[in-house]
C-alpha cells in the first residue's frame, strides 16, 4: 500500500489561517468578531434563530416504506437540541420508492414524518426552520425520461411537497445537485422536447415544479426562490475527480488543490447567486474541513456578502451541539469537530446507518467496523497474522474441527478454491456457522494472538468471506456421487444438524428425505435470528442442496409435525435409519403474565414485522438468543434494556461487539439472578424480582417488558411425539456413542441432545450422526 503524504492540520491560530490565505492568494475573510453568526434572520416569513445550518446528510438509516428510523430521528433530534437555526432534511424520495434505506414521503409515511418534525421540535434550544429535500431516484444510466414521465415525476413532487406541509416542515427544496432529476435537466442541453436545449427549456421542470408547489402549499418556503443551499464539493476531499465524496474509497490520493482554495471557489459561487437574486438568503458549505476556525471564516463570508448561514454537513454530524457551544463559549471546541475522514462518506457508499464515526463512535463505530471487516485488506493483514501453530488451539476449539491453519494458509498463497474446499470437509454450511456462532468461545477466542497482541486473527470472517466468494464461484453444491448405497434415510428437522447430516449422507451415496415441521428450511436461523446478522440463510442453503434436488437424491417435506402427520415407527418402517435434529422449541420460563415473552417467539415476531416492545426491558439472559433479543429490543426502539444474567460475564456467550454494551441505555447486569415477575392491577408485567448472587441482595427492577431467554427445552409437543425415545435427566435425548439413541436404527443430533448449543456445534453433531449412520449402514451392515 502507497503511504500517503503526512500534512498535518497546521494552522494554529486564526493569525496563521490569515497567513496562509494571503499566501494562497484566496480572498477569505477571517472576523474575531463572530456575533453575526448569532444573529437572527427573516426568511420569507419565517425567522431563524442563529446562521448555522445543518446540511443535508442522506442518512441510510430509514425504516420499512422510507419511514424515519430510530437513528434518524436521534439526528435530527440532536441538531435541533444543539441549536441550529436551520435544519435541512437529507434527500427525500417522493412516492414510495427510494434508494436502499432512503426516506421516501407519501401517504404511507406521512405520520411518520410528522412524528420526525414533531420529535425534532421537542426540547430544540431554538425553533429552528426545517426545510426538507426533495428527490427522485435517479433513473439508470442511458435511460432518457419521456415529457410524460417528467411531467409524472414533475406531479410527485408537488404531492410530496403537501405532504411535507402537512407533516410541519417548514419549507422544501427541490434537489437539483448531481445526479438529481432538476439537475440533469439543467444540463440538458441535447435534448430534444420541451425539457432541453434552450436554457427556458431545460429550467422548465424546475420552475413548474415550483409553480405548482406554491400554488399547492403556500405556506412553504421554496428552496431556490427563498433560500439556496450552494453546495459543490467537500474540501479536503482527496480525490476531486470523484464528485463529493461520494466515491471516498479513493481517499488514499492526495486532494490537487488547498482546501482553502476549494471553499474560496464556493464562496465565490455563493456570493454570485446571492448578487444575482437579491434577497435569496444563501447557506454556503465547505466549512467543516476549518474545524475550529469555523466561526471566524463563517462570520467574515457573511460580512463580505458571500453567505448569510453558515452550512455545516459532515461538521454537524460530528458536533450536533456546536451551536449551543458557540452561544455559550463564544467559540468552537476543536476536539469535537470533524476531523474530514470520510468515514461518513465510506458508510453512505455502502447504504450504512451515516453518522460521525470519530465523536460518535459508540453509535458508529460498530457500523463502521461491521462494514470493513470483510474488505480484502482488512483480511488479508489478519489472516497473514496467523502463527499457523501445531496442534493449533483453534482447531479444537471450533466444533466442526475445521483446519483453521490449514485453510488460512492456501487463502494468502491465493488459492481461496482449496481455502473453500478445507473449509467445507468439516463443515457444509460455513457461511451459517461463522456468522452466527459466538467467535470468542470458538477459535477466535482459542487464538494464541489474543494473548500475543490482544486481538485475534479474525478467523470466522477468513472463513465466512471466502465461503461466500465460493459460493458467487458456484463450486459450494452438495457432491452427489454417482454411485448409490442403496439405504434411504429420514432427517427429521431442517436446522443446521439436520441438512449438515443430510450433505453428508448425501455425499456418500444415500437418499435423504428431510422433514421439517415448518413451510422453509433452515430451522431456528431462518426463523428467529435477524436478518441483519445473517442475510443471507437461505442463498446458502439453497445453494448447497441444489445438486441433490436435482440428482433426485434428496426430497423435502414441509409442514411435517412429528407427532401430527409425521410418526416416529412409520418412518423406522420406511427408511433404513432415522435421524432427528428437531431443535428444541421451548424456553424456560419464569412464569406466563402478559408483558412476558420467550425470546424465539419475541424474535419470530419481530423478523415477521409484527411485534412491540416496551420503554424498560429486562433480557433475562443465559442462552445464545439473549443478544439477539437485546439487539432486537433496541433497534425496535426500547430506551433502557437490562441483561439480567446470574453469572458472571464470562460465563455468558454473546456475539456482540464488547463495545455494544456501552451504548447510551443498555446495562449489563451480571451475577443478578431473575426470581420472577411483579405485575400491576391489570396482571400485566411491571418489575422483575433479581436477587445479586454474590451480595445476597434482593430488589424489584421496574420494566414494562420482559423476554425471557435463559435456556431453551425440548418442548412438550416433541417430548410426547418421541414417547419411546430415551431423554436425560437435563431433558434432551440421551445418546449414546456416535449419536445412537435407545431405539435401534434412530439417531439424534443438535439442539435435541445438546439442548441449544452454538450453530456450529450443531452442524458438527450432524456431520458426526452421519458418519455415525453411514457407518451402521454400510460399513458394518450385515447387508452390505
Ligand atoms: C455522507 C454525506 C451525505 C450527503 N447527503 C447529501 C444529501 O442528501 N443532499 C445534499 O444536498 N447534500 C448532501 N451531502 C452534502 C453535504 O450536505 C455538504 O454540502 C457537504 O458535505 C459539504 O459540506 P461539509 O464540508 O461541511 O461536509 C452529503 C454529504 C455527505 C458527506
């Protein structure tokens, strides 16, 4: 990797920026006297407070239908309680379609975007003006719209802009900056029609849309008529050529001007739209690279009448509250500033949740860190950290006894087919296992550099990268070979244990008919874990058992309830082995009262869309799906989320980063044992009872809602449905070596005998009951 030249932030003082703008030869004013930032200003009818303004930052972060997201109210809510006179919403889709995780107004949304002005006016320090962006998403390349759909896209926009009337906002502007639908057809100087060629032309969108907006929505302040946010790069950005920033994985070049010679460029655009029109009142940008010289900067581009409100974009994502600060302070404090990374600009690349990374890092870090953690760099310095031990600690720490060392070492020799290949003899569902298994009590954890550096290699992302890159190769299907045993056998469940039985099985020759009892594979991962920890379930599912659909050497039955019309001795008669790998369905519960939930029917909901939760929410946690749970609560918008656990931190498992517990209203409370529940006049749940082990001290923590997820139980339904079958003292089966139960030719792998292990243990019990099977039937079969 090229290192890059070092040139430090160097200005120290307000004299030595004057310095260095007379050595630039730019013509910016730099003021001590910073109070005309403080000054009120009328805006059409409007006033705001202050001359800052936060900038449109398209967040990522909308809910279902463009909804306002729990992060983007938390946004708009801190610009506003840190004082901005004027606030300016990110890029709005008109209609129902917008780009991934984009707001999109329409009347669908519409509540939710008045409960957004209504959140955002709440607790503001002054009533800030809220203008809110309007947009398009842009067509594909080369696609030239027709008059007609413009003058549809045309009509949108005024819909959209009543909307935001009714929902509070203030004014509205009509994106016309790069990529936006005005914006093309301002430089639309080819085309033919009523839209192009003539500047009247190629302004006519533009200008109807205004038209009709003041005509609809009279109260509104009209962006481009009332006020101009100007806006045309980010200084500092390092690669001019790539627009603003949008691009920013090419941050590693140097920028080919002085950042104070590309806000000069855009002051001096500022002042000649604001000369030409005036009375417009102009937000000018590109400040946030003068962290805190900003003030003085700003305050002389509005004495000099090149701006009358300072614009601040990535600057206030990073300090929301810099306005406040500078009522207060009369000044900037310069740790809280941007520091112009452009991780912000890495994350919107991405369509990840924007924030500040730096000043806003227990929000943004693990966002930011998620994103990279599978770029090839990142990789490729963790997998080349690898001691490649003898008997390597992590190979006996993960389940599926993958050869860890093994697979590392043909990925950086560049052969990731044979790194694929390593990691698929142990394990036929990688993908599945590394994303969800907890990495610190696998081989990650096991891996002498976290001893040695305190960071381990990064094991289960080095496998979950180079499985899913085999997979987009396509060489991750079942093998089916071409010969046949000649022996049927039945998995009953379509979880981890069960199709990681069944490729093996598969692969040796036998035909599987799998049953599961509900209407798709995958068991408990489809069902309940959220979609965010594993996209994907299903592609590598699919995937893997294609060949086998195809070859005709494997049939699935769905909606098959052992018990119901699936019985345990009609599939002994039928098949020459029987495996079942049901999971286990059943959390152990303190108690049935309403605010209570178990944590798989509370996740099931919530990956269905069709859950609430409360403000309070205690997690009584033990078992893997606690964090899930917690995860779940918060991003469905609980404020205080405690993870009440008996033990001791180290004792729970959790595959959340350590860093999430520190985020703002979550509590880990360790060695506080749940006793049971308090509820109020109407029976319903309002405090847990928790005794801490250690002080002997008993309290009620008040909560409005509780999911329970201490330790799952093979539910009663399969308890009765395997009558026959053997079950330990803990309450799974019993099975004796190589997963036999007491009935002869039945097997049993999984949650069901290891009562809710990791994933990886469980597709490591299949691959062994299978083993197991294969070699009752064929190897040592009398018959065979
Ligand atoms: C991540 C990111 C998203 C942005 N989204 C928008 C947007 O939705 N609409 C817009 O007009 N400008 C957008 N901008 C531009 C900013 O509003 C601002 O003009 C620009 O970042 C320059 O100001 P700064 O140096 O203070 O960041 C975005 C900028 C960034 C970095």
């Amino acid at each position: 990797m090229e290192i890059r030249d070092y040139q430090p932030f160097y200005l120290d003082s307000p004299g030595a920026l004057a310095k260095e703008i007379i050595r630039l030869g730019v013509d910016l004013a730099v003021d001590d006297d910073t109070a005309a930032l403080a000054h009120p200003l009328e805006i059409g009818h409007k006033q705001i407070s202050n001359r800052f303004c936060a900038q449109p930052i398209t967040g990522c972060d909308a809910g279902p239908a463009g909804t306002p997201g729990k992060l983007t109210l938390r946004r708009y809510r801190r610009y506003a309680q840190g004082g901005y006179g004027l606030i300016w919403f990110e890029s709005t889709a008109v209609g129902p379609v917008g780009n991934p995780r984009q707001l999109c107004l329409h009347d669908g949304t519409l509540d939710a975007f008045s409960s957004m002005v209504e959140a955002t006016r709440t607790d503001a320090l002054a009533r800030p003006v809220l203008v809110l962006q309007l947009t398009t998403v842009p067509a594909p390349p080369d696609t030239v719209l027709s008059d007609s759909d413009i003058e549809l896209s045309r009509d949108a926009f005024i819909q959209a802009a009543v909307l935001a009337a009714r929902a509070g906002f203030d004014g509205v502007d009509i994106q016309c900056c790069g990529g936006s639908l005005a914006g093309s057809l301002l430089g639309a100087f080819s085309r033919p029609g009523k839209y192009g060629g003539s500047f009247e032309n190629r302004s006519r969108f533009l200008l109807e849309t205004l038209a009709g907006v003041r005509e609809k929505a009279p109260s509104l302040l009209l962006a481009g008529l009332a006020l101009l946010n100007v806006t045309c790069a980010s200084p500092n950005l390092r690669d001019p050529a790539a627009g603003r920033g949008l691009s920013a994985r090419s941050d590693d070049a140097n920028p080919d001007e002085h950042p104070l010679m590309t806000l000069d460029r855009q002051l001096r655009i500022a002042r000649a739209l604001r000369e030409a029109s005036p009375g417009l009142a102009v937000v000018g940008s590109g400040f946030s690279w003068l962290r805190h010289f900003l003030p003085q900067v700003a305050a002389g581009a509005i004495r000099s009448g090149a701006i009358d409100i300072a614009g601040m974009g990535r600057g206030a994502l990073a300090y929301p509250h810099a306005p406040a600060e500078f009522t207060a302070r009369g000044k900037f404090e310069a740790n809280s500033c941007c520091m112009v990374c452009f991780a912000c600009s890495l994350l919107q690349a991405e369509s990840e949740s924007v924030g500040c990374v730096i000043r806003d890092s227990a929000v943004y870090g693990p966002v930011y860190r998620g994103m990279r953690r599978f770029d090839p760099d990142q990789l490729f310095a963790s997998a080349r950290r690898c001691h490649m031990c003898e008997a390597a600690p992590c190979i006996s720490a993960n389940p599926t006894h993958t050869d860890i060392p093994a697979f590392i070492q043909a990925y950086l020799k560049g052969d990731e087919d044979k790194a694929a290949a390593i990691i698929r003899e142990s394990d036929p569902l990688p993908e599945l296992t590394s994303r969800l298994s907890p990495a610190w009590v696998m081989g990650d954890g096991a891996c002498i550099e976290t001893s040695l550096t305190g960071t381990p290699v990064a094991i289960l992302d080095l496998q979950y990268a180079i499985s899913w890159r085999a997979r987009g190769r396509g060489i991750i299907g079942v093998r089916v070979p071409a010969e046949l045993t000649g022996k049927r056998v039945a998995i009953v469940g379509g979880g981890p244990a069960g199709i990681a039985a069944a490729v093996r099985l598969i692969e040796r020759g036998h035909r599987v008919e799998l049953f599961d009892i509900s209407d798709r594979l995958g068991g408990t991962p489809e069902r309940v874990i959220p979609g965010s920890r594993l996209p994907e379930v299903r592609a590598e599912l699919d995937a893997v058992l294609q060949p086998a659909l195809d070859a005709k050497r494997l049939q699935i039955h769905l909606r098959a309830a052992l018990g119901e019309n699936l019985v345990i001795d009609e599939l002994r008669t039928a098949h020459d082995a029987v495996l079942l790998a049901t999971g286990v369905w059943q959390e152990r519960s303190l108690g049935k009262v309403p605010g209570v939930v178990d944590a798989l029917t509370f996740l099931e909901s919530a990956k269905r869309g069709s859950t609430t939760i409360g403000n309070r929410v205690a997690i009584l946690a033990g078992g893997d799906s606690a964090m899930d749970a917690a995860r779940t609560a918060q991003n469905l918008g609980a404020r205080e989320i405690y993870i009440i656990f008996g033990g001791p931190r180290s004792e729970m498992h959790w595959h959340l980063p350590e860093i999430w517990f520190a985020t703002p209203g979550v509590h880990a409370m360790m060695n506080w044992q749940p006793l049971g529940f308090e509820v109020d006049q109407s029976d319903t749940v309002c405090g847990v009872r928790i005794r801490n082990v250690g002080l002997r001290l008993e309290t009620v923590l008040p909560v409005d809602f509780v999911v329970e997820a201490m330790e799952l139980q093979v539910a009663g339904s399969i308890h009765s449905a395997l009558a026959g079958i053997k079950f330990s003292a803990a309450g799974t089966v019993e099975v004796g070596d190589n997963f036999r139960t007491n009935l002869d030719r039945v097997y049993a792998a999984g949650a069901l005998v290891n009562g809710g292990a990791s994933v990886a243990q469980c597709v490591g019990e299949g691959v062994l009951a299978a083993a197991s099977i294969h070699h009752d039937l064929v190897t040592h079969s009398p018959t065979s």
